[in-house]
C-alpha cells in the first residue's frame, strides 16, 4: 500500500471515529434530558394534562440549552422561572402558555415540539430569538405576543412559509412590525386579525407616529374587515394624530370597534371639534362602528374632562361634539387617581352605549351645533340634526332585549363604572319609539283578529 491509500485510510478512520464521537454526544444528551424530564414530572401541576406536562418540559429543558444556564440550575427551577403564566380548560390541555428568559443570557429558541399542545390558544414570549413554522400546525392558537424579543426572529430567523393564518390577536413592537418578512406576514396572510397591538417602547418619536398612521391609510391589508380593535401605544401621537386616525385610518376598517391609545401626548380635543362643526355634510363623521376611544390612559387631555376644580370646559364641550359625531362611542378608556368623568360626559357615554345612533339616526353626524338651525333637541336637552334621516323602524318585539340589555350591560365599557344604571335605558324609553310600536302593533292585531302573543307593558319590564 503506498502513502496516497494510506492516507485516505487514515481521513477516513479519523472521520468515522468523528462521527461516532458526535453519535455517543448526542445519545448522552438524549438521555441525560430524558433523565432530567424524568426526574421533573412531579413538578407537573395536577390541573396540567400529563402529557402536555411533559412537553412543556421537553421545552423547558431546550430553554435552559439555549441560554447557556449550568445544568445545575434544575428543571424545578427551570419550570418555576421560565414559566411566567399558564392556563387550561376543563380537559386539562394548556390553552395559554407565557414563557421568558433572562436580560442577562442569550435568547431561546422556541422548539418544533411546541406543536404538541394541540390546545393552545394563546402564546406570550419574552427574550425569544426564533420560532418554529410548526406553529402552523396549531389550530387553535389565536394570540400570540412578543415582548422585549430579539430582531432577528422577524427578520432572518422567521421560518420559511410560516402564515399564522388562524391569528386574531398579534402584540409586537413598531420595529418589528415593520421588519420586511413580518410585515408581509401580517399584511398578506392574516386574514383572520381581529386585534392589532402595537407598542413603541420608550424610545419612540413623532416620526414612528408618521409612519405607522401613513401605513394604516393605505396599505391594502388582508384583515381590513375582520380587525376589531386597533392598540398604538406610546407613539408620542398628539390631537393631531388622533383626527387622522378617526377620519382618515377608521373608514378603511369597517369593523373597528376599539382604537386604543395609551401612553401618548394628546393634550387638546378642540381641533377635531372644531373640524366637526365647520363641516356641514352627513358625510362628516364616517361610518363606522367605534365603541372605544382610549384616551384617558397617561394622556395630558385626561385632566381637562374630569371632575376636578380645573376642569377646562373648552375640553369638555370640545369632547361632547365628538362623542355626540361618534355616537356608539362608550368609554374613552381608565380613569386613575379615583377621579369621577363630568356628568355631563359621563351621561352621553351612557345613552351611546344603550344605543341612541338607532332611535336618532346619528344626531351629531353632519358637524351639527347648537346653533343650527336644522337641528332640535331630544327631552333631554342633547342635540338632533334633523337633516339625517331616522333609521328603519325597530321591530317591536326586539324592545324588550334592546332594553334589558341596556340596563343589564350598563356597567360594561364604561369608564371605572362596576354598577349597573338605568341612565341609557330611560333614554330610550323617553326618545324611542317603544310605546308607540306597542300601541302600533296591538291595533294591528285586533283589526286583523288574529290570534298572537301581545307585547304588553309587563314584556318591558327587565327581568
């Protein structure tokens, strides 16, 4: 044999024992993680599917690999601190899982075998670097939030093909959102978005407001129908902002029920006012759904419409003509510091929410005032434009829901309200059409003799 075979036999020797190095690493890791999941199944709680249980393990233990920790930090340990919250249903399967790393370590990758908890609704990461495309593979799953995340998992560690087509919820940082692989994510394939979170951190600027209000006005997203709620969080949006996104952003999403506005610098509400009124067009106030406008949390317009000694009453009636253009408009979000809404606000809140757009036909829609001439009054002094036409009759047997759930959801939506009130529901009672429809329909009966169920009084009354 000369020096050239030799050679080769020797690479080759040195790679096969190579190769079976690495094999006998593996198979010692695979079974010093099997012994250490072993060791941990009695740390699985007894309201956690046992199986489930033991993937989560699976998880945590790949956690624990990725972010360097010594073996000697336990998989006790590992469950206790990685495991910020979880839940599950009446079957025992995990539906909501919230895992976190350390500021202090690398970040972790979410393994492939996350796709075992078939239940799983909801998911919350934080100090993540990447996720799996078996994602996917989780039919149930509908939320899913980053937090403090790296950049990379929505640039080039973002799985190939992933489309999260079943998310409703998504919570990500603006910067995120506007990586190049998850926005096409977020804008081609989510068609099922119900709720679009987006937070700007602490370092946000007026330019990062521009952009991502520039973005909702015209990019043709997938989920223009199905979003309900709109979360822009500490993006330093001032009034002007504000007025873009109620005429400009809300027409395009015809289902928006909630923009939430937390964490931002509105100081004024007299701007948009003062637009209302000066334009004297049914085509004013777009149509639209909007139940929530939260303004009040950490906004410097909050302290100008509460009840304290210096209430600015500009602020106060500027709000009034947006609430009254924005009829189903309910809650303007937390109020802090135990402060009371001014009655005057927090009366209009209540009759929007009993649903007085459908008895009014929209009495501020069309930037009527005060002082317009078309306009009347309703028995309770709030303004009617009459050049709006009334909406379709209501049918009479609905009145009895329609009030019931006046009363019995009226400490729902509103602001730091826990007790139900009748405010909302004697509106009704007072400027519907609820006694005349009874009157209406129980002649119509007795001229045509037939033989029905009346409504009566008595069907009023709230159960």
């Amino acid at each position: 044999m000369d020096d050239h075979e030799t050679s080769e036999s020797d690479g080759e020797s040195s790679n096969m024992e190579e190769e079976t190095t690495r094999t006998r690493a593996r198979e010692q890791e695979e079974e010093e993680r099997r012994r250490e999941i072993i060791d941990a199944m009695d740390d699985i709680p007894n309201d956690m599917d046992f199986n489930d249980g033991c993937v989560l393990l699976d998880i945590l233990y790949t956690m624990r690999k990725d972010m360097g920790i010594d073996f000697r930090y336990s998989m006790s340990d590992a469950w206790r601190n990685l495991v910020r919250t979880y839940k599950t249903d009446s079957d025992n399967r995990i539906t909501t899982l919230h895992l976190v790393g350390f500021v202090s370590r690398p970040y972790f990758n979410l393994p492939p075998i996350v796709e075992r908890l078939q239940k799983l609704n909801e998911i919350r990461l934080n100090y993540c670097w990447s996720i799996p495309k078996e994602l996917d593979n989780l039919v149930y799953l509908e939320c899913l939030q980053f937090s403090v995340c790296a950049l990379e998992l929505f640039n080039e560690n973002m799985p190939e093909g992933i489309q999260l087509a079943s998310l409703k919820r998504i919570l990500l940082k603006t910067s995120a959102f506007f990586s190049p692989l998850m926005f096409e994510l977020i804008t081609n394939h989510m068609h099922t978005l119900e709720e679009l979170c987006l937070w700007n951190g602490m370092g946000g600027n007026e330019e990062d407001s521009e952009r991502i209000l520039h973005t909702l006005q015209n990019e043709n997203f997938s989920f223009r129908t199905s979003l309900k709620i709109l979360i822009l969080q500490s993006f330093k949006l001032k009034e002007g902002g504000l007025e873009n996104l109620l005429f400009d952003v809300l027409p395009r999403f015809p289902n928006l029920q909630e923009i939430g506005l937390d964490y931002n610098q509105i100081e004024s509400f007299q701007k948009i006012a003062s637009r209302i009124k000066q334009t004297h067009t049914p085509m004013a106030i777009p149509d639209n759904c909007l139940r929530k406008l939260g303004v009040f949390a950490n906004n410097p317009v909050y302290l100008h419409v509460i009840k304290i000694q210096n209430c600015n009453p500009k602020e106060k009636e500027a709000l009034l003509t947006i609430l009254n253009a924005f009829d189903e408009i309910c809650c303007l979000g937390t109020c802090y510091d135990n402060q009371e809404l001014s009655p005057d606000v927090e009366y209009v809140l209540r009759i929007n929410h009993a649903g007085r757009k459908f008895i009014t036909g929209g009495e501020g829609r069309g930037g009527t005032t005060a002082n317009d001439n078309s306009n009347s009054r309703d028995n309770n002094n709030t303004i009617i434009n009459n050049n709006i036409p009334l909406p379709p009759p209501i049918k009479p047997g609905l009145w009895p829901t329609i009030l019931e759930r006046a009363y019995e959801k009226s400490s729902e939506k509103m602001v730091d309200r826990k007790t139900k009130g009748a405010t909302g529901m004697f509106y009704l009672l007072r400027n519907g059409s609820v006694l005349s429809d009874i009157i209406t329909m129980r002649q119509g009966n007795k001229s045509s003799n037939k033989n029905e169920d009346l409504l009566t009084l008595g069907d009023l009354m709230i159960r």
